[in-house]
C-alpha cells in the first residue's frame, strides 16, 4: 500500500522574499570575504601609508621634460579624500575599470582621483591607452619601490585615503562603479 503523494506547496511572496535575501546575504558575504582575502596584505585601515614622489604623465604628449619634472608627494594630497588606483598597462581588468575611474575623477569635484602606473616597459604604453580611451583622469608613473611599499601583489589595486591620509579602504580586483563611490562616501 502506497501513500498518496501531496501536490507540492506553493511557496508564497514572501517566502520568496526572504529566499531572495538569503541569497544576496551569502552572496555579499561571500564577495566581502573574497576581498578581505585579496587584500589581507595590503596596509591595514587607519594607518597612514608610505611617503611617495612619483612623476606625472602627459598622456598626449611624449615630451615629458615639462611634466616629468613635476613631482607629486603624499603630503601633497593632505585635505581630500583621496583614489590611487594602481593599475598595470597590460591588465585587462585594470582597463575595464579605467572607464569607472574617469567618471569619478569627472563627476568629483570633492575627491582626487589617480591612476599610477606600474609594472609598464615605457610610458608609451600608458599614452595609447589613455588615447584609445580618451581619459582624462590623471597618470602617475610609479615604480617598484611603491608598488613594494604599497604591498601592491594584484592589480588592480585601489586604496582610498582620507582626507587626513590614512587608509579608509582598500580593495584588489575589479570593482564596480559603485562601490568604489559607496567606499569613497564612507571616507572621511
């Protein structure tokens, strides 16, 4: 003897909800932890990084005796909120995010937006990139000395200081749009 088989439940909106939350719950958990992995051996929160001086890039111009000669510090960035995203021409992830950095550096008046180039053979690569892509957002040449101190293993790289210079976040990867900008609110 059998028993009857029930029809199975209809789940109800709500309960679909909640299934949905659940989802998204592990899903931000599981993305949060991925990064906190990705970046366990960068600077830590709070702590102020390393001086610099890097040289600025023309990215249309390859005579850069005029802008080689301008150097940018640190101490130079004291006061805003601050993006250094580290980036290496032959990245491909790195490009993908370049669009979103240039709509930062375009729509924030209020923070500073950089690009610092490291692991290239020349500057050249940088200037076609930057062409090809018609950005605006600023090029910084860096160099094995900061991507070390910086502890910068995968690109690309991004910390966001406070306007005080100490680290607010940081992240390794691609990154959306979005949650470079949610990352830069919550900076001080």
């Amino acid at each position: 003897m059998t028993k009857p088989v029930k029809p199975a439940e209809k789940k109800t909106l709500p309960r679909k909800i909640l299934g949905w939350a659940v989802q998204v719950l592990i899903l931000l958990v599981v993305v949060w932890g991925a990064n906190l992995w990705q970046t366990r051996g960068h600077i830590p929160n709070s702590v102020r990084p390393p001086d610099f001086e890097i040289l600025v890039l023309n990215p249309v111009s390859s005579n850069d005796k005029a802008a080689g000669e301008r150097v940018l510090k640190l101490e130079d960035l004291k006061g805003k909120k601050t993006i250094l995203f580290f980036f290496a021409p032959w990245c491909s992830v790195c490009k993908a995010n370049l669009p979103f950095m240039d709509s930062l550096y375009r729509s924030n008046p209020n923070a500073r937006v950089m690009a610092v180039a490291l692991s290239y053979d020349h500057p050249d690569q940088i200037r076609d990139i930057w062409k090809k892509d018609e950005l605006q957002l600023p090029v910084y040449l860096g160099n094995d000395s900061m991507m070390e101190n910086y502890r910068i293993a995968a690109f690309p790289s991004i910390y966001i200081l406070n306007s005080d210079l100490t680290v607010s976040s940081k992240m390794a990867g691609f990154s959306t749009e979005w949650g470079i900008r949610f990352r830069l609110w919550m900076a001080r």
